[in-house]
C-alpha cells in the first residue's frame, strides 16, 4: 500500500485539500448521557400527542433524515416513504415545509449555525449564548448549539406540538414558547426510569424535581454526537495518507471538487461547508417557511431570519459526509437523487426550467394535492425566485459528472453508519419505538 500526505497533494485545478476531521474536533460525550438520550430520542413522549419521536423525522436507517422531500410530522403514521398522512381528525393538516436535514457531524466544534435559514445560531444578542428563535426566553446551561436545536421541534404545531386544542403543550406554545420545555420536562421526569437515569448522569440532579429540559436537550445532544459522527469514510482515510482509499473515479472526482467543478468554493474545510447561505435557484413547492405577513406562499430562506434582503432565497450549505444516504437533497428535497442535484449545481437556470414535480418524493396527502405545487406555478414567485443564483454554470462531461459522483459516494463512512447506540428495543414510558 502506497502512503504519502494527502496535505501535500494538491487537485490539478485547485488549492490544498482541507485537514482531517478528527476526534479532538468532537466535545467529548459522556456515555451515561448518550444512553439517556438515545431513549429521549426515539420516545415519543416528548411530542404533544405522544405519537412522534425525533427519530421519526430523523432515523437511522433513513441517513438520519425521513427520505420525503417534505415530511410528515404530527399525525401521520410510519416511517419514510411508507409514511401516510394520517386520517380523521388527527390527519395532518400541511407538511413540513422543509426537507429534514441529516445529522452527521451536527455535534461537531465548529458549528455555530443550525436549520436551512441560520434561525439558530451562536451569539450574545440575548445575553445567553445564542441568537434564536425563543430570543431572551432560550433556558439557560444549554452544552451546545445541538442541544439548544432539540428545543424547537417540540414547540412545532405540526412536527411535534400538535394543534392546540389536542394538548397542553400546543396550548402552551401560543401563551409563551418557553411555557412548553416544563411542560415536556415533567413529562420525563416522573417516569421512574428516566429519573434514575438522570440522577446518575447529571451531576447536578439529585431528585427527579432537578431535571430540566435542560437535561433533557444536553442528553439529546450527547447522543446525536456520539451517534452521527462520521469522519471514516474512504475520503478521510486518504486525507490520512492512505492514497490507495480512493479509486481512479474518485481521485479524479475529489479533483473536480476541489477545482474544475468549483464545489469546494462552498464545500470547505473538515466539514465540507462554508456555513454560509447561497441562492441555488432550487423551484419552490410545498407550504414553505411563509413568513407571517408574505402574501403568497413561498420560502425566501435566510431572508426569514435576517430580514435583509439580500439573503432573499439563499440557504444553508450542507455538510457531505454520507451525502450518499441522506436523499432527497436540497434545502425542499427538491431531487430524488444525487446525480439531478449535482447537475442542478452545474447550471442552476437550466436545472430550474426544466424541473418537474416528479423529482420530489411526496407521499400522497389528497386533501393537499392542489396546493402542493401551487407556488411552483405561480409565474412572479418564479420570477423572483430565478433571479437569484450565487453560482455560475460549470461545463462537465457526462464522464466528469459521473466522477463527481463517485467522489461524493467516497464520503461514506465504513464503521460509523452502522450505528453506535442503535435503535433501543424500547424506551421507558412505554410508547411504541419508531423502526
């Protein structure tokens, strides 16, 4: 076996290759708080119905995502593609407005901007660490940005709240979205089980009257970071110095990455992204992240948080690790498939006129049929929306495209994606286990 330092090889039409993402680039996780959130993530007991887990949206052997361009959240029943909409009352009511982002690597240091539009992300504006949607209201000895994530799921209507009139924790949502976490915390800690697990991981829980959703949301984190890191892939082997982990395809593909095709321009450093916002021209479909006073429906992405207008539609750059496993991609899942979404990349304007709705993976929801796609049709949404790309068109051959893909397909992890934790056989309040 050849080794020599990938450092020290250099893509034909671009710069040094990142450094290795690595073990120091992790918090350390204590296991007693990863166990303890491994059951907290796959019991529903935290949603309002208690019929939803975060594993529902976010499972293991979907990629840490749902595989749906849009998910169903609250009221709807089984996992992935098998997903239905639920029905009677209960049924849902609109989909999630956008694609659910995979987890891998979510644990790591350097992140310090969470969701598609940045609405979470590390700052002192509040005098409490983070810049977020509950503002002044966010609780207080929170271990990570990670952790403060796991908050808003929970105060969701319709990923994981429910509607108001069905529990008191959508009721709760609408008097003050801190008035939800004691409502949940309570919830967990008089099952006998999970206070026993929190007195022995916490070192300030000495009662089950002690546990927060403080420790709930740390625990939640510890386990999404001891569960979803993933830097064992056979690119990481080779920026290790093994130059036999990559085949002709895939050297030849991490070439075109890093150069020729330009990806590496908002795919860099260890995580493979640049944690900022870029407008791709992704066609827009679904109900959108509609701001409350727009007058259509749409999702002018991190425009919504910032409120400048020149973030109008630009999104969040994902990180790549397992990028193989977490389709469909975009910030809506607006391709079922690698391959359309690096074409996508190459002439986003081409890409756009030519999308159809067949691209996204939506489970039937009739009632919601005619609305589906309702802003995709409407000409001055598009308009606007194709007036904005941050790339420019890149040529590849068929030949190089394939390579690219071969590349990305070298993110995969070996070890890592097999699972640490796994899926627990059942969780302490009883509630079925989404698998």
């Amino acid at each position: 076996m050849v080794v020599l330092s990938a450092l020290a090889w250099a893509p034909a039409y671009g710069n040094p290759l990142p450094k290795p993402l690595q073990e120091a680039d992790f918090p350390a996780v204590d296991p007693a708080k990863a166990k303890l959130g491994q059951l907290l993530f796959f019991d529903p007991i935290l949603s309002g119905n208690q019929n939803i887990a975060c594993a529902t949206c976010h499972h293991p052997q979907l990629g840490s995502g749902d595989g749906l361009s849009l998910g169903i959240g609250e009221g709807g029943e089984g996992l992935g593609k098998e997903r239905t909409p639920g029905e009677g009352d209960s049924k849902i009511a609109k989909r999630i407005p956008r694609n659910a982002p995979a987890l891998w690597n979510l644990g790591a240091k350097e992140i310090n901007i969470l969701f598609h539009d940045g609405r979470l992300s590390l700052s002192d504006i509040y005098e409490n660490g983070f810049d977020s949607p509950a503002q002044e209201w966010l609780p207080e000895g929170l271990d990570s940005i990670l952790a403060a994530q796991a908050l808003f799921p929970m105060t969701a209507e319709f990923e994981m709240a429910g509607n108001p009139k069905e529990n008191q924790i959508a009721g709760a949502v609408y008097d003050r979205i801190d008035n939800v976490w004691p409502i949940v915390a309570k919830r967990v800690r008089v099952i006998p089980e999970y206070s026993e697990m929190f007195i022995a991981a916490f070192d300030d829980v000495d009662q089950a009257l002690d546990i927060n959703i403080t420790h709930v949301v740390n625990a939640i984190a510890a386990f999404e970071t001891h569960e979803f890191t993933s830097f064992d892939s056979p690119y990481d082997a080779f920026l290790n110095g093994d130059s036999a982990a990559l085949d002709a395809d895939q050297q030849a593909g991490l070439d075109l990455f890093f150069g020729k095709a330009k990806c590496g321009s908002c795919h860099s450093g260890k995580l493979l992204s640049d944690q900022k916002f870029h407008a791709l021209m992704l066609p827009h479909f679904g109900p959108g992240k509609t701001r409350q006073w727009d007058p259509v429906v749409r999702d002018v992405g991190r425009m919504g948080a910032s409120d400048r207008l020149e973030d109008a539609y630009r999104f969040r750059t994902p990180m790549l690790r397992n990028v193989a496993m977490t389709a469909p991609y975009g910030h809506n899942g607006a391709y079922a498939d690698l391959e359309s979404m690096v074409r996508h990349h190459l002439n986003p304007r081409e890409a756009f006129e030519a999308w159809e709705t067949s691209n996204a993976v939506l489970p039937a929801v009739p009632w919601l049929a005619k609305a589906d796609f309702l802003a995709f049709q409407d000409s001055r949404e598009r308009s606007r929306l194709a007036s904005r790309a941050d790339i420019d068109p890149v040529e590849l051959s068929d030949a190089e495209v394939a390579q690219l893909i071969a590349f990305l397909n070298a993110l995969t992890g070996t070890e890592s994606i097999k699972g640490r934790l796994g899926i627990p056989d059942r969780v302490p309040s009883g509630l079925e286990v989404p698998k």
